[in-house]
C-alpha cells in the first residue's frame, strides 16, 4: 500500500529533518486492510530516528499532535481504527510549540 506521510509543526525533526515521505507499506498477517493503530506502529519503527516518546504515548499519538487523513481530522473517521486505502495522505502536525 502506498501512502504519504507529512510531518510538521516540528515532528519532521524525528525523521531526519525530512517532511515528506512517500512509504510503501507491505500487509502483513494477510490482512486486506490498514488501519491507523498498524501505520502508527510503522512509523514508530521505520521512520523515527530519534525521540519517539514526542511522537507516541502508549500506542498512540501524544496529546497535541493532529493528525489528518486525506485533510480531514481523525477524530470523525475513528481514530486508531480509521481504515486507509492505497495513496492515502495522512499528516501528523505538532500544535505544541516552545516559546
């Protein structure tokens, strides 16, 4: 499945500085379908380079990182469970910043 991800807001710092990145991610387990909780996971192991615990709390997202799949909020599409589909953009953008 190939999917976009986007970091800012500062999260793009865990992943080297890079913003975007074009993934391509194998199912596993014969599952047929993605869902946010297994990208979340994904991008904890394959992405982050360092500082994960400002990324994810638990199995995921810290407070104060909004996420977007295809521009609209996770909250209304289920959140861990949003299912995502083949060229889906999914957006992780810290709204804590330092002062």
């Amino acid at each position: 499945m190939q999917l976009t991800l986007e970091f800012g807001g500062g999260l793009e710092l865990l992943c080297d500085s890079k913003k975007i990145h074009n993934v391509n991610i194998e199912q596993h387990n014969g599952e047929d379908k993605l869902i946010m909780k297994d990208l979340l996971a994904w991008v904890r192991t394959n992405l982050i380079k360092e500082r994960p615990e400002m990324f994810m709390k638990g199995n995921t997202v810290r407070p104060g990182v909004l996420v977007l799949v295809n521009d609209c909020d996770w909250e209304l599409n289920g959140q861990l469970n949003t299912s995502l589909e083949d060229k889906d953009v999914v957006v992780f953008i810290s709204t804590l910043q330092g002062g």
